[in-house]
C-alpha cells in the first residue's frame, strides 16, 4: 500500500537530483551526469588555535558547480529535505574518522538571520548526524554579532570578521567534552575556526569540524 501511494505522489510531485535538480525517474535520487562527475573526497586540514589546540576539519565534497546548487537550494531557497541525504552522507564520514564525540553542535548563525530564513542549515544538518550517530545535539555556541557574509570578503579580511563573533551558552555542557563541530561549506576555514576555538576556550576536551562542501581557497 505504501509503494502504492509513493508511486501516486511521484506523479504528481516527481523526485528531483539532490545535486542539478533535474527531473528523475521513480526511485532515483542523483541523475546520471551528477553520479559520474560528482564525487566525495578525503579531504581533511589541520589547524593550530591559538598556537596550542590542535583543530583538523574534513569535508566530504569539493566545492564544484553542482554541489554548490545543491547547497544554494538547501541554504536559502528552503529545500530543507537535502539535510536528510547530506546528514547521511556525513555520519557515513564520520564512522571512517577516529573521532566519537560526545556530543554534535553547530556553527550558528546570527539571530536576524534565522529570523530571515527560518532555520540554520548546518543546526539541520548537525541534528541529522547526532540522530544516526547516537550522540546528543547540544546548541553549545550563540553568535553575537551580525557580520558581513563571509563570501563577500577576502581571505585575511574573513579572518578579522569572524573574530570574536562567538560565545558560549554554557561552558559547563563544554568543559572536558569532545564536540562534533558541523558547518556547511569550509572555504578559508575562517568560520570554522573561530567557533571551534571558543569551544576549546571554554574547556573542551577536543573540537573536530566536519562540512558538506571545501572550496579550493582552504586547500
């Protein structure tokens, strides 16, 4: 009965390809052109924070113009379902990384934009992860300031605007843990950065990133 009634709704509402968004046929997610030219990568990168806390982050995918379509869809034109294929995609990463955390967060967005677009992406995906991996959600970061978006600056202009744009909402929920750190692109790792080491500021054990997408600019 249940096949029955999918096959009814994909009539009318026909299943797209997380990555061009073409049309699909029944039971397909990715299309053809999508599965051959798009690929994970291992990518990881290694950071020192403050000269003393060792910080590495890892992506899944190269920042290429289908993934980028994808993430443009998912980040503000409110295709929100794309959490469940990446969030999938993610805790697969991480069951191949020596890392269990004992708690998921975040990188948060400010609260103008949440208001704007009605969610975070990376909360949704990082809730994705903590539900497959059987470890909590904790929303441990707040950010208090409204910067300028990260893409429309240079790198070493990013770096001054991320600083100090994030606090803590209970450093006790931190001291001593290791955090999940989830964000959806890494382009200089500015961002990443910045939040992770106000984690390990406020006493975590160990902080490691993981996103969706890495531009050649972190590279």
């Amino acid at each position: 009965m249940n096949q029955i009634l999918t096959k009814m709704l994909e009539c009318f509402f026909p299943p797209h390809c997380v990555f061009c968004d073409c049309v699909l046929s029944s039971g397909q997610i990715i299309c053809k052109h999508c599965s051959e030219t798009v690929s994970e990568t291992f990518w990881q990168r290694d950071f020192l924070l403050l000269s003393k806390y060792p910080f590495s982050c890892t992506a899944l995918y190269d920042y290429t113009s289908e993934v980028r379509s994808a993430l443009i869809r998912f980040k503000f034109q409110d295709e929100t379902i794309l959490k469940e294929y990446f969030g999938e995609k993610l805790s697969e990463r991480m069951k191949e990384i020596p890392f269990r955390p004992d708690m998921v967060t975040s990188v948060p967005i400010s609260k103008k934009r949440k208001r704007q677009r009605g969610y975070n992406q990376s909360e949704l995906l990082a809730r994705e992860i903590s539900k497959d991996i059987k470890v909590p959600y904790q929303e441990l970061l707040s950010k208090v300031r409204d910067n300028v978006p990260q893409h429309e600056l240079s790198e070493q202009d990013r770096l001054e605007n991320v600083k100090d744009v994030y606090c803590t909402k209970n450093d006790e929920e931190i001291l001593g843990k290791k955090i999940l750190l989830v964000d959806d692109i890494l382009t200089t790792g500015a961002t990443m950065c910045s939040a992770g080491q106000t984690l390990f500021c406020a006493g975590a054990k160990d902080v490691f990133g993981i996103a969706v997408a890495t531009t050649p600019v972190s590279r």
